[in-house]
C-alpha cells in the first residue's frame, strides 16, 4: 500500500492524466490535495476525507440566448406526409426501473412542449412508450418489434447500455435511430451502426476519469470494487481504474457478479478483506441489497462511492443516517429548481432526476432534426444531428431552436444535459459529470460539477 508522504506525487500523476479526456473546469472548485492525517488501510477504519466544494454547488452549462413562446413560433414551411412519430424504450421493470420514471417524464415534457409550439413539419408528434426490461428477459425485443410495426422514426433508449446491445442491430438494421439518453458503454462509439444510434450520455471514458480521480483526491491509496458483469459495469470500472492507478492509487480487489443475482455475500466479504480505503460500488438497483452487508462489516459510508447506475434516492430502504458522507457520480448537470417543476407537472410522484435532461433533450435533438431535414425519415433526420450542435446561434428549448432553422439560420443545441455538441459517431464530444453527497437521510445531494471533453 502506497504510504502518505507518497500522497503529494499521487497528486501530480492526478493533474497530468488526459488522454481522451481533458478536465476542463470545475465547477465547484476546491483542493485536489490528500488530507492530512495517518493513513487508514482497512475499509472499517475512520474514513477518508474529500476536498471541500468551493463556491456554488450548482454550477450548470450557461443559459440564455434569445426564447420564443410557444405561441410566437413561425408556422413550418413544410408538411410532412405523416406525422413524426417516435418509441421510447426505457426501463417500466427490472434492475433499472427506478430510472424509468425520471426519463418517461423527460420525454413526455418535451413532446408537450414541442406541441404546444406547433410539432414538427406541421403535424403534433407522437410518442408510445415500451418497456425495456432487463437483460434477465427479452421484454427489449418484444417492445422493439412492437415499436418498429408502428412505423416510428426513432426510438429514445434504452437506458441500460446491456439492454442496448441486444436491439441496436434490429433498430439500425430498420432505418430507424436509436436514441439513448443514457447509455454509457464505450462500445458504442465504434459500433456500426450506419450512423443511426447516438446518446446524450457521454461514455463512461469521462464517468469512469472523473470518479477515479475523484477518489484520488479525497485520500483514498487503495480501492476495492463490486461490479455488475456487463457492458455498463465492466466498461466504467476499466476507466475506473485507468484513472485512480493512473493517480498514483492502487485497485486492490474486483469482484463481479451477474445481472439477475440476489446474493452478494462473497463478493462484499472478498473486497472488505483487501482493506481498501474506498469501495466503488458500480451496480443497478443492486447496491439495495450491497450497502446493508457493506455497513454491516463496519465500511464506513465516507468509504463508499456510487455510480449514475446507484445514485438514487434511499431514504425509504435504509435507517436514516446509513448513507450520510457516501458520494456517486452521475453525467448531466445538476437539474434545476424550474426544470423539477416542469417534471413534476408531467409525473407528481417523481423523486429520482437521473437523465431526465439527457431524455428532454433527445427528444427535442430529434424534432429538430426532422424541422431541419423537412423528413420523417430515421436516416434524413440522423444526418441533420451534427449540424444542429455546432452551429452559431446558440439555442436552449425547442420552440427558440425552430424558430431559427424555420428562419434559415444555423443553431447549436445546448440542452437541459448541458452543451450538446456531436460527434460523427453519436456520441457528444464533450459533458458535464456531477458529483453528488448523501444526506443523512441517504438522499444524493449536488456537491460539485465536473466539465470535461471526449476526444
């Protein structure tokens, strides 16, 4: 185990790391340098200590530009044969079904918003949606079908990047886009997918760098991980350790285990016995059943450290207090006060608001896409994605972006996500990553914003 006065070079190697990610901004500042301090080797020891936020805990991508109301919006010159119609394929059931609700409501806000200024192509839009399940069924498949027999033009999901891989070729293979706001497999940057699937989810090569190195900042030398065995979770613990060795730390053990398991015992009991100074739990809505037999063999919640796929609000499944200081990562800005509201117009009993921007703003890439291309058609309207987030006129909600393509001009797309900016190959070139602290009553709170580029 690396000693601490051996913390000050770790901390060098941290601020050197970049390649095919470049940390631009913090959004919360605050010293990236260890705590003072003896070094704890075991996971039931005092903890480790992060840097203190500096500065507003809410930073997010810049907004402005000019807005339209619904009612100003210019009528389109073009009418489509049929109406713009679009699938979503999120999780109704299975290990991430908590996401389901918070992305549903995403899409529904956008497609009344879109028609409130008119549609798309003179016609409102329409929108059926179809569970995803989990990879344990084949719900995805049934639902695709299903989805592609209507004739839609783009299907917005799914969330889990495992789930992805099972229906991507069927969707492409149709002419028709996939859409994911939430997807983080790395594999899909290089998939081929005749230029129909993208995400508003930045690849785990950004999640996995930011929460690596996060760690490395906060004291940790040594970490243990609890990993789910699939696309999602085996692609952000690489990155993952990429960034924390590369900082100087040492991973010390990795367990996997299988989507559908219900026993997690050996898997906590191996990590706790490497006595790491943190714990990387990279699951679903497995970590319900991790975190009791974690807290039960003394790890500290300070130790304990969550993904996009486990941030979630806890405080119906644990005693109050069992998360308190436990952290996670999760891409996006922080949702704001305003766009909360608009969700819970949409679905009252939302509490979770992971990828709710990433789905809005899919959903409003999409109809623009389709205003710009004057199509309906899955492969006309993919072509128009890149151009739409790399224009000049910066543009932030659907009825402002078409009134600018509606009146000839160039537009860049900058989202509830955060700037939106393509790459061929469907993934956004550069996001934000928040960083978020539990509350005594194991609710994730904003602490801090990442900002970084994809290369």
């Amino acid at each position: 185990m690396i000693q601490r006065h051996q913390s000050a070079p770790r901390v060098a190697k941290l601020a050197a790391l970049g390649v095919g990610v470049a940390l631009l901004a913090t959004a919360c500042g605050g010293s990236s340098s260890t705590p003072s301090g003896s070094s704890t080797s075991s996971a039931a020891a005092a903890g480790i200590s992060c840097p203190a936020p500096s500065g507003s805990a809410s930073a997010s991508a810049a907004a402005g530009g000019t807005t339209v109301a619904p009612a100003d919006v210019p009528k389109s010159p073009t009418t489509s044969a049929t109406p713009l119609k679009l699938g979503s394929l999120l999780p109704q059931t299975g290990a991430l079904a908590f996401l389901g609700p918070p992305e549903i409501a995403g899409v529904n806000l956008a497609v009344k918003q879109i028609n409130d200024a008119g549609g798309v192509l003179s016609h409102p839009i329409e929108i059926t949606h179809r569970d995803s399940g989990d990879t344990t069924t084949d719900i995805a498949t049934q639902s695709v079908t299903n989805l592609l027999g209507q004739g839609v033009s783009a299907v917005i999901g799914a969330a889990s990047s495992g789930v992805s891989k099972t229906v991507i070729n069927q969707i492409t293979g149709a002419g028709v886009i996939q859409f994911s706001p939430a997807n983080t497999s790395p594999d899909f940057s290089t998939w081929d997918s005749k230029g129909l699937y993208w995400r508003t989810a930045p690849s785990d090569v950004l999640q996995g760098r930011v929460l690596g190195n996060y760690m490395a900042s906060c004291g940790a030398q040594t970490v243990g991980m609890i990993v789910l065995n699939d696309a999602y979770g085996t692609g952000l613990r690489d990155n993952v350790n990429k960034a924390f060795e590369g900082a100087g730390g040492k991973v010390v053990d990795e367990e996997l285990f299988n989507e559908g398991d219900s026993q997690f015992s050996s898997q906590v009991d191996k990590v706790v016995a490497a006595k790491p100074d943190a714990i990387a739990v990279i699951s679903f809505d497995q970590a319900k059943q991790i975190i009791p037999l974690l807290a039960a063999k003394g790890v500290k919640p300070t130790q304990m450290f969550f993904v996009d796929g486990n941030t979630s609000d806890y405080s119906k499944d644990f005693a109050a207090g069992t998360l308190t200081g436990a952290q996670g990562t999760q891409p996006g800005t922080f949702a704001k006060d305003e766009f909360k509201t608009q969700l819970k117009s949409i679905d009252a009993g939302l509490k979770d608001y992971n990828y709710a921007g990433e789905s809005w703003d899919a959903t409003n890439l999409i109809a623009l896409a389709a205003e710009k291309a004057k199509s309906t058609k899955g492969v006309d309207i993919a072509a128009q994605f890149v151009g739409i987030t790399h224009g000049s006129n910066q543009c932030y909600d659907f009825p402002s972006c078409v009134t600018l393509i509606r009146q000839g001009k160039d537009i860049h797309y900058m989202g509830k996500s955060g700037p939106v900016s393509f790459a061929k190959n469907g993934d956004p070139q550069e996001a934000y990553i928040g960083i978020y602290k539990f509350d005594d009553k194991n609710v994730p709170q904003p602490l801090k914003e990442e900002f970084g580029k994809l290369s």
